[in-house]
C-alpha cells in the first residue's frame, strides 16, 4: 500500500479513497497525513464494517480483498501488483 501511495502521491488518483489495511503502516500514514493537509480526502480504516457505498478502495491484504468481495458489490477500478482499487 505505501508503495502505492508513494506511486501516486502527486496526482489526484488519491483524493476521496480509503485505504482498508490490519496494520498500522507508518508510512501510509505519513502520506494520509501530507494529502490531508493539500486538502485532499485520503482515509486509512481497519474494519470492513466502516465501509459505505460509492466508496472508492485501496487493499492489498488478500483477507479483506476476500472479504470485500464477499460483502459488497464492487466494480475493480485498477489493480497494481498485489494491490486492488475498486468502487463499491
């Protein structure tokens, strides 16, 4: 996911996402954190449960990429190695 976030820090592509992750990745805070402050709407949860529709997610654990296409309908917007972007 950091790699991620790192890939796309000077673009748009990462206003109005939710990064769903277990763990706490410093470094994907440290960009929540600097895209905050450029007014940009970057999220990091933990529960699947705080999801909502027409949300727009990034996830790279297969767990909750299992979950999450078990749970909600989802449209994949883009995959990026181990990494999955998709809209519910």
């Amino acid at each position: 996911l950091t790699e991620y976030a790192f890939k796309n820090k000077d673009n748009q592509s990462l206003d109005k996402v939710t990064f769903l992750t277990l763990y706490f990745d410093r470094p994907l805070y440290f960009y929540k954190y600097r895209l905050n402050t450029k007014g940009m709407d970057f999220r990091v949860v933990s529960s699947i449960d705080s999801l909502k529709e027409n949300t727009i997610v990034i996830v790279a654990e297969d767990s909750l990429k299992n979950s999450l296409l078990n749970r909600y309908k989802v449209r994949v917007l883009e995959e990026y190695k181990s990494v999955l972007k998709v809209k519910i």
